[in-house]
C-alpha cells in the first residue's frame, strides 16, 4: 500500500536545513515535480516517489497541508496519482460526445484508465452493459415502427422504449433506422440475428447496450416482418410512427399497394382472404351464429340460410379483400385488385406496444401508502 501524506512544503534549496520530523514533500520550480521523503525511526530521510504534476496541483497540495499542519497529517490510502486526477476538460467532452455518457462518468473513465481515451471509451461500455441488463426488466410499450427496403425484400420493425418523450428523440430513432436497414438486409423475422449485424464498428446489440446506458431506458427490438424478394410487389406504409403495414401483390404495381396498404392501417383486418382463416375459427364462430338463431323457432332450412348469411358477414368485416375500400367506398379491396391486374398475396400489420400489458401508476394509492408508513 502507498500513501500520499503531506505536512510541510519547502523549496529543494531549503532542504538541507528542514527536521525530518514528519512526512515531506518537496517541490522543484522548473521542471514541476513532487519529491516525498519519509523519516524512518532515527535514519536518514530515504527517497520514496517523484511524479510529474500541475500548478494547480500543488497549489491543492499546498492547500491540503496548510489546513492540517501541524496538529495532523492528511493522508489518502490507496490513491491515485495527482497528475491522474487531474483530467483535463477537452478529454472529457471528446470522451461525451464520442460515448453520449454523462460527464461524470466520462470523467471517472479517465481517472480509472490512467487518460487513456479508447480504455475509457471500453470502460464506459462495460459499465453501460450494467446498466443496460438492470434495466431489461422494465415494461417497454413506447417506441416507433420503422420500415426499410433493400433488394426487393422490405421490413417492418418495432423498436420499443419506455416513454413517448424517448421515443421521439433523434439518437432512438436513428437506432430504429438502422436496425430497419439491417434487417432488410438478413431478411426473415429473427430479431437475434438482425441484431447481431455489424454497423459502423459495433453490432446492433452493442449499440441497443450503449444506447440504454446514454438515455437511462430499456430499449428493445420486439418484432419485425419481412416480404418481399421473389419478384411480388410490396408497398409499404408507417402511420405517425407508430403503425407499420406492408401489402404484398403478385401483379399491379408498388402505388397499388401502398394505397392498400393505408387501408389495412386504418381498417386493421384479421386475415388477407377468407380462405386463410383457420378452419377451426370458422367452425367456432359458426356455432355461435347457429346458437343466436335457435330460439327464433324458424324453420332448420331458413335457420341454415340465417346463418350462412351472418357468417357471410363475419369474414367480409375481418378479412381484406372482402373489405369496401376506404379511399372510394364504392368497391371493395378485392375488386380494386382485380380492375388493377393484381391478386393478394398477404400483409403484415404491426402496431407499437400491441399485446404488451403497460403498467399504470396509481397516483393516489402510492400517496396513501407513504402517509401509512407502508
């Protein structure tokens, strides 16, 4: 262990004629350094350290000295050197604006790894993983829906943080903009490996980790979807950030189906064509029908009829062809294809927050708990 211990202050000159009695430290003019000598028992003062400092150091030291002499010795176990300690303030405001951290922490980086700017930058890194895993826990149902194309192939993906204010803020979406161009890239709906691509020196998580560290939220990417790539036609459509639709056709062209596009986000339907909803939901809902229609005491033929026809009903209000096309509401969406010389092939529709259960403070319950002392 060493101590940095300080008691009187003399010029080197005036050394000869100084009493050991206690810690010294003495200080050269020019080149500025720090000489301790140390008094062991009744021998000789021995050297002990010589490290290069600052004025304003010394004036600290000096400072220090002059408030406890002589009725004490300030000392400080296991400390860093003073030159360390002080950092100088263009390193700290490089190292904030190359990492985003605080300034604190930019400050104690350097200390801890000696001004070194890329250690520190490692060190900040590390500490921002900590803080990132402390704050996965957390419910994300904030964020936006970003959308990127990259031969043929397009992708919705829905980037989640905690608050609308964050999910506003330029750092968070040009995060959301470039998970969306990788993921164009890989193609798929597997968020790990869309998040493990390589971007500007560091993969998608590494910066996901870095960016929680900056911003002091849990930022997740949730989902994406991915069409496209096999020749169809794929028109895409984002709704204030925070509803993201991708129609894709064989045939018409990418105007028609971003037009349609529009038209899911403001309609939402369950299923494409009625031939995709499962035969097992059909059958469900016709069993409900035939139930409501029982006790009308009709005759089985005219009950079947009743029941064909509401069902009828049900998939032309949850599957999209057989929707009446918002923009005209004079045809449906399937007749709009087929005026156009298109077929549906499919749609994805994502929606920020959707199926995520958001935690709502209770204000006033909270109050009463702190005045009962619970």
């Amino acid at each position: 262990r060493k101590y940095v211990l300080a008691k009187h202050i003399r010029q080197v000159g005036t050394a000869p004629a100084m009493s050991f009695h206690s810690p010294l430290v003495l200080v050269a003019s020019s080149p500025t350094q720090v000489v301790t000598y140390h008094r062991r028992t009744d021998k000789r003062p021995f050297f002990r350290r010589t490290m290069k400092t600052s004025p304003l150091a010394l004036v600290l030291l000096a400072a220090s000295a002059s408030a406890f002499a002589p009725a004490s010795v300030s000392f400080v176990r296991n400390a860093p050197s003073t030159a360390l300690s002080m950092v100088a303030v263009a390193d700290i405001k490089a190292l904030r604006e190359a990492t985003g951290a605080g300034m604190m922490d930019c400050k104690k980086a350097l200390i801890e790894n000696d001004g070194d700017a890329e250690a520190a930058q490692d060190w900040l890194r590390e500490k921002g993983l900590a803080q990132a895993d402390k704050k996965a826990s957390r419910i994300a149902a904030e964020g936006r829906i970003a959308v990127a194309s990259v031969d043929g192939k397009s992708v919705l993906v829905e980037v989640n943080c905690e608050t609308d204010f964050v999910a506003k803020d330029d750092s968070f979406l040009g995060f959301a903009e470039a998970v969306a161009k990788a993921a164009a890239g890989v193609g798929g709906n597997d968020v790990l490996k869309a998040m493990s691509e390589t971007v500007d020196g560091s993969t998608l998580e590494e910066t996901r980790q870095a960016l929680v560290a900056k911003i002091g939220e849990n930022i997740q990417v949730r989902r994406m979807e991915t069409r496209g790539g096999d020749g169809s036609v794929v028109g895409t459509y984002v709704h204030m950030n925070r509803i993201g639709v991708m129609v894709e056709l064989e045939g018409g062209s990418e105007e028609l189906a971003t037009d349609v596009a529009m038209h899911v986000a403001a309609m939402n339907p369950e299923y494409a064509t009625a031939d995709d909803v499962p035969a097992e939901d059909l059958e469900k809902e016709r069993a409900i029908l035939s139930a409501q229609v029982a006790e009308s005491g009709k005759p089985p033929e005219i009950i079947e009829k009743m029941v064909e026809g509401r069902l009828r009903k049900y998939l032309e209000e949850i599957c999209l062809v057989s929707q009446t096309y918002v923009k005209t509401n004079d045809k449906t969406v399937g007749k709009l294809l087929e005026e156009n010389g298109a077929t549906m092939k499919g749609f994805s529709r994502v929606a920020v927050g959707e199926g995520i259960e958001k935690k709502e403070d209770n204000f006033a319950e909270e109050v009463a708990k702190m005045a009962g002392g619970k």
